[in-house]
C-alpha cells in the first residue's frame, strides 16, 4: 500500500506515476474521503477532550446536586455522540482501505516505459555450453512411465502431474539443491512453513483483495492456499517493530505453490510449465530502504546463481511499467531458453516492493540518528520456479541416444546416478 502521506503530499507524482502502468487514480475521490475522515476525527477528539473534562468535573467533591446530574446526563450525551461519530469513521476508513488495496505500487525511475512486452528491457544474456543432440520432451509427456498427466486427472482433474520414478527424484534433487545453494553459499535462513495462511497474510502481500479470483480458499475457512511462499516468509516479520541491527534479513524456502492459473495459454505452455500446483523455492530480503536497489542486484544475483551453476542458457529482464505486478516498484524477470518450444520462459521474478508490504502488514524499524520509526522495503525473487526449470534440463540435457545426462551439480542429490536410461 502506497504511504497515505505521499498520497496526500505528492498527489499530482502519484497520479503520473501510476499512469505509466496505465492505473488512473482517482485522487479527487481519495481526497473527499480523506477530508471526511480528518474531519470526522477531530470532531472526535474534541468531543473526547469535552467528555474527559466533565468527567474530571463530576469526580469533584464541591458539586451540587443539581449540577451533578446535569453532568451526568451531559457526560451520557457526549458519550453516544463519540459512539456514533465513531461509526460513521469506520465506515469511510474502510471505504477508504478498501480503495488504496487496488492501488498498485509506485514505480521506481529506473523502470523502462511500456505497454507490452516487447516493451521489456534485455539486461544480460548468459549462454549455456550445453548441446542438444536430440530433444524427447513430446515423448516424455505422453509416456505414463514418467510423466503421468493421465493419472493425476483422475485425481485432480487438469493442472496437476505425476512424476515418477528417476524424474520424480530429479525434480526432488533439484529443489533440494537449489535450497542448499541459497542457504549454504547465499547466507538465507531456511524456513519450513505452513502451505495455508489467513486471509490478513494474504491482504498483506498484496494478494487480497486483488487476485482473489486466482487464489484457492478453503471452504469454510478463514485459510487460503498459498500462491507463493513469498506470503509466509514476508508476514514472518508482520506487525513487528524490527531491530535495525538484525538488517538485512534473508528467508529461504521450499513448498508447493497453489494458483488456479486462469485462462488458454495454448500449446507453448501446456503440461509442466503452467500448473495449478507447483514447486518453488522463494527468496525474501528486508532490508533498509537506502539498501534496497543493491539488494534487488544481489537477489537477482542469487537466482541466476543456480541457471549458471546449471549451465543453461538464459536471459535477464527488467520488466516495463505496464507489465510490472501489483506490489513491485521494479522487477527482473529470468527467462531460461528452451530449445524445442524456441522460446523464453520465466523462471523467476525478482521484485523490490520498497514500502508497499510493509506499510499492509504495519511492519517497522527505529531509526537511532532520525529518531523516528520507518518503513523497511521487502524484496522476493523465485529461486526458481523448480518445474520449469526441470523442464529445461530435459530440453537441453539429452544425449544422442535420448536419454538424459544428469546435470553435474545434481549428481550427488541424485545417489552418484549420472544418465538416466528411458525405457
């Protein structure tokens, strides 16, 4: 959520700010709604100040007794008045809230302008030595030995797979390597969480109210399936007053991802790479605002980390104001190559949010020289999007016999085995 006192101080930035991402905020309806509730609360505080007052009054000893019981009937009076004043104050406080919760973030300068994504700015290419000698992906998601999309309808109906045997331990063995490599070699505390969280968790990731319609709720419940740990990890500090001396913080973690992934996206992107439940390994940064920009480089860093450590080629993306999500201020995407499709595909988004979270989820650090208490900026990155980057392996690791090499850095995760021979 956008800091309500930019809002009101930098109305006219906010509004050409926004519209770069073709957002039309409609300040003279925010600011009617903010006069009305200023207004509205010092009234308040005046009839407070009133109803103290006499308060103290009637406690006093030399009162008569006329005079008490107008007091009293003035004191119930005013009491009612508070009441009611504080109704009507809910009431447009969260007309209010429920406006700014559909106010995207603010974009950083650096954010190249757009409307598409041919718009998006190219970074950085890293080019893979790995050759192709023949590509079996068609195969393999039509075998049932391996990749059984039929089976898991029978359960779940479209958007989930079974792996089986050697794949399913390499799609294993690649999120657990991808894991170690951020908390071994990256400095990331581990994190194993719930894969259900509140709905206030969801509010404050900018999850809800948004994408609601993208979101799986429990029937009944308050809980929501996670669309991403990135909602665990950054409510880890929700509501806290942080210690400056702890910064940065750095949380890793692995679960399934919960998304219903609405629309046709046609054959590019069928079976493994869009599903409605996923694997992912998530990275979040809090840190101090003045640090941020470095660490958004840093956790782009980290994510790339694992593509070259795999040796497949890739791309780095900064996304163009219109095709920048909800909560981001700016964000890198990582586009991995894949050979048989002749496409990019995003493996990782890596997002600064700056204030946006941490002013949803009330979050705050001391700042000793200022004297005051501030925002911290949260960042999140995939690191990765484990399916898609399985799904490039078996794109790109095969042999001229078919079968798959098994990347180098998997090998130990993967008990030694280095060829995985398909029937």
């Amino acid at each position: 959520m956008i800091d309500i006192e930019i809002l009101r101080s930098e109305s006219e930035y906010v509004c050409r700010n926004l519209k770069k991402r073709g957002f039309d905020f409609n300040f003279f309806y925010f600011q009617d709604l903010d006069s009305k509730i200023r207004a509205l609360k010092t009234k308040i505080y005046r009839l407070q100040y009133k109803h103290n007052l006499m308060s103290v009054l009637l406690k006093s000893l030399k009162l008569n007794f006329m005079r008490f019981d107008y007091l009293v009937f003035e004191i119930f009076a005013l009491k009612n008045m508070i009441s009611n004043k504080k109704s009507s104050l809910d009431i447009l406080e969260k007309e209010c809230r429920d406006f700014l919760s559909f106010m995207p973030n603010i974009l950083h300068k650096s954010v190249p302008i757009g409307y598409n994504e041919s718009d998006n700015l190219e970074i950085r290419l890293f080019s893979g030595s790995i050759v192709l000698s023949k590509n079996f992906i068609n195969d393999l998601e039509s075998s049932v030995h391996y990749i059984d999309f039929g089976v898991s309808a029978k359960l779940s109906g479209s958007g989930f797979v079974v792996l089986k045997s050697e794949l399913a331990q390499l799609y294993r063995s690649l999120g657990n390597y991808m894991l170690d490599l951020h908390v071994l070699k990256h400095g990331y505390q581990e994190i194993y969480s719930p894969l259900m969280v509140n709905e206030k968790s969801m509010f404050s990731t900018g999850h809800l109210p948004k994408f609601y319609d993208d979101l799986f709720n429990i029937s009944g419940t308050d809980l929501w399936l996670i669309p991403t740990s990135e909602v665990v990890l950054s409510n880890l500090i929700s509501g806290n007053k942080l210690n400056i001396d702890n910064f940065p913080l750095k949380f890793v973690s692995k679960t399934e991802c919960f998304r219903k992934e609405k629309g046709s996206y046609g054959y590019k992107v069928k079976g493994l790479i869009r599903q409605h439940q996923f694997d992912k390994v998530e990275l979040v940064k809090v840190v101090l605002p003045e640090d941020s920009y470095n660490a958004l480089e840093e956790l782009v860093f980290h994510a790339e980390k694992v593509l070259q450590n795999l040796n497949l080629s890739y791309r780095v993306l900064s996304l163009c104001s219109k095709d920048l999500g909800f909560t981001s201020s700016k964000t890198y995407d990582l586009e991995v190559w894949f050979p048989k499709r002749k496409m990019y595909v995003e493996v990782s988004s890596c997002s600064n949010t700056e204030s946006f979270q941490s002013i949803r989820m009330k979050t705050k650090f001391k700042n000793k020289l200022l004297d005051q208490l501030l925002y911290p900026h949260i960042l999140n990155g995939s690191g990765l999007a484990i399916g898609r980057v399985f799904l490039a392996i078996i794109e790109n690791y095969s042999d001229k016999k078919g079968n798959l090499v098994v990347p180098d850095v998997l090998v130990q995760y993967m008990n030694g085995r280095e060829l995985i021979q398909f029937k």
